[in-house]
C-alpha cells in the first residue's frame, strides 16, 4: 500500500503500542478505584496529561480526555453556549471549518444561535478585517481552525486571538491537523480552547482531548460519575489516553526533525506537480502546512481514480465525506468550480513516506 492519506489518520507508532498493551493486559485496573494497582494507572493517566498539556503549552489540569475532536468540538461549542447564554448567542466561523464544526453550528442554529460564516480568499485564508467587521455586541466565540484538512492552509491564530482579546471574545481552535506537526502555545496564540485526537499523530483512535482555559465553564455534554472533575463521566479509557500522552511525548521530541523531512518530501512533490501543466497546485506553499498538499488535474475524476487504484491511499477531500460525491465544500468556498472539485487530490504526508511514494502517485496519475 503507498499510503499517503496521513491527514485522514496516522498508524499507531510501536512505542504508543508497547506503552498500550501492558493496560489492556496485565494492568487492566479501573484508575478510579482505590486500591493500589489502580492508583498506578491513576498515575500513568496523570503524566499522559501532562504529556498533552505539553504539546500545546497548556497546563495539565486544562486537559479534558474525550473521544477524539468530533466530541471534543460538540462540548466546546454547546457547553459554551449553554453554560454562557448570558455572554451573548453569536459565534463566528469560516466556511471552510471541518463538519463537525459546522454540523454542530448548525444544530445550534436550530436552537436559536446566530453564526456568521466568514468567507475565504482563493488561498483559503479569512479577511481579518471581516471578521473585524462582523463582531456584535452579542458575538461570544470565534471558531476557526489552525490548519485546514483538505488544503493544509493555516489561519493566522495570533491575529484572530489578539482580535478577541480586545472584544472580549472566547476563541474556539479546531487544531485536530496542527498538534504534534508544528509549534502550538496556546498562551501566545491566544486560544481559549482547543481540540485534538491521538490518531492523527500516531496514536490510537477513539481518544482526543479538550483543552480549555481554568476560567471556562461548560456544560458537560456526558454526565455520570466525577471523572474529569466532573466534566465527563464515564470509566477512563486508560489504554488509549496512556497512548495518546505517549504518542504527545514522541511527537513533540521529533517535531523539527519530522518537519524538516516532510518540507522536504513536499517540495519534492511540488517540484514534481509542477512539470505538468494538466496540473494545479491549490495548497500554497508560504501559507499551508508540508503535511498537506492539495492538487487538481484536469479533465480527471478522482472519485474513479481512487476507486481503481487499490493500493493506493489518497484523498479527493475530506475523508469524514469521502464517500458521499459531492464537491468539497472547502474548495468550492475557495472559489474553484465543481469540475475542479472533482479533479481534486489531497496527499498528506508521514515521516514514514519516500520520494518513490510520490513518483508512484504521479505514474498512476500518467496511466489513468
């Protein structure tokens, strides 16, 4: 399989497995309980979160274990809303957000919030001085994300932060694509909370977190018995959540070195790309993550492309939507019409791919 579809998830590393299996195995024991073995898990749940908070800047007590970024969104978003009614009952967001941020916008909506959806320019980046503008005195959060999912573009979060901070307005980040892939502090970008999940940074799936600043107060979107402070009920998953702070811990050591190869893979890819003429590049090199790289070719279908080639792992957008054909509502935001949309390719990239991975994408492309 040449798997270049890393944006969509990653594979557990052998460490993250190793620091798993002994919980599911040997060291099964509820860390709620009281008894001694019990109170070792406690504790490898307890530098798991330090690990997360880590990544991020965070401190440890600002971590929320969840699911992954689609609950962690969902809590954020309705928490906020209803445990905040007062603050107002208008949220700002882009067009380009993933699902599980507009589905749950739209759910809200149909419960009487208001949301003003921002657009974005042909490199997919918001008017700052839209948003600007779009601020009322009933605004309470801005939602945008750091890193897009199908094009890799990255917001200016500092600026969007620095823009709330002086209205007074919460910051929401979707940083599902950034964490473990490039510098995050949340004290310097200004975000109020933000949301993760273990697998895209070689973790396992089924566990994410929530980070949100000790002065929030949200509504808890599961109720049951005191885990997370009370902030989510239900018996630890302790062998993923000891996963993900492992996978933390590992991601954060090899940031640079990883980065440093992956800008390489992507130039090399661009370099390639950019020989064909039937071919687009719609991720912007100065503005977009290495990790993604989102390309058109013309008169293609990448629907039947991906279909056919069954070793191959790509992208014709997000892979929350990949199977339902339609256009990606991401690049139709950014201005390319439906048979552009339909031409669309995302790669995305690991440590663990090659320049023959990308050379092998591109004979397919010849052949098609």
């Amino acid at each position: 399989m040449n798997y270049l579809d890393n944006a969509a998830t990653t594979k557990v590393s052998v460490e993250v497995l190793n620091e798993m299996l002994p919980v599911f195995m040997d060291e099964f024991y509820n860390a709620s309980s009281n008894y001694e073995k019990s109170k070792i898990i406690s504790e490898k749940i307890k530098t798991a979160r330090e690990n997360c908070a880590k990544i991020i800047g965070a401190k440890s007590e600002e971590i929320i274990f969840t699911s992954g970024s689609t609950e962690s969104i969902n809590y954020a978003l309705k928490g906020y809303l209803e445990e905040n009614f007062e603050q107002g009952n208008h949220i700002i967001t882009t067009k380009t957000e993933h699902k599980a941020i507009l589905a749950t916008l739209e759910y809200l909506e149909s419960r009487g919030v208001d949301v003003t959806y921002l657009d974005v320019n042909k490199e997919g980046l918001i008017d700052l001085e839209q948003l600007h503008k779009s601020i009322l005195p009933s605004t309470c959060l801005i939602a945008i994300m750091l890193v897009n999912n199908e094009t890799g573009v990255v917001q200016n979060l500092k600026k969007i932060g620095e823009i709330a901070r002086v209205n007074k307005i919460k910051v929401f980040c979707d940083a599902t694509q950034g964490i473990g892939k490039m510098p995050i502090d949340v004290e310097e970008l200004g975000i109020d909370m933000l949301c993760a999940s273990a697998h895209k940074l070689y973790g396992p799936k089924g566990v994410g977190f929530l980070y949100k600043r000790k002065d929030i107060q949200l509504t808890p979107l599961l109720h049951g018995g005191s885990q997370e402070k009370g902030q989510r009920g239900g018996t630890y998953n302790s062998p993923l959540i000891i996963g993900f702070g492992k996978a933390c811990e590992l991601a954060l050591g090899r940031l640079d070195k990883h980065l440093a190869y992956v800008k390489e893979l992507n130039k090399y890819a661009r370099e390639q790309l950019s020989k064909r003429a039937d071919i687009h590049i719609i991720s912007k090199n100065e503005i977009s993550t290495p990790y993604i790289l989102n390309f058109a070719v013309d008169n293609f279908d990448a629907n039947i492309f991906i279909d056919k080639n069954k070793d191959l792992a790509v992208s014709n957008g997000s892979a929350c939507t990949s199977r339902i054909i339609e256009p990606s509502h991401v690049l139709l935001a950014m201005g390319y019409d439906k048979n552009q949309c339909q031409g669309a390719i995302r790669i995305s990239f690991s440590y663990e791919n090659t320049k023959a991975d990308i050379d092998d994408l591109l004979n397919l492309i010849d052949v098609r």
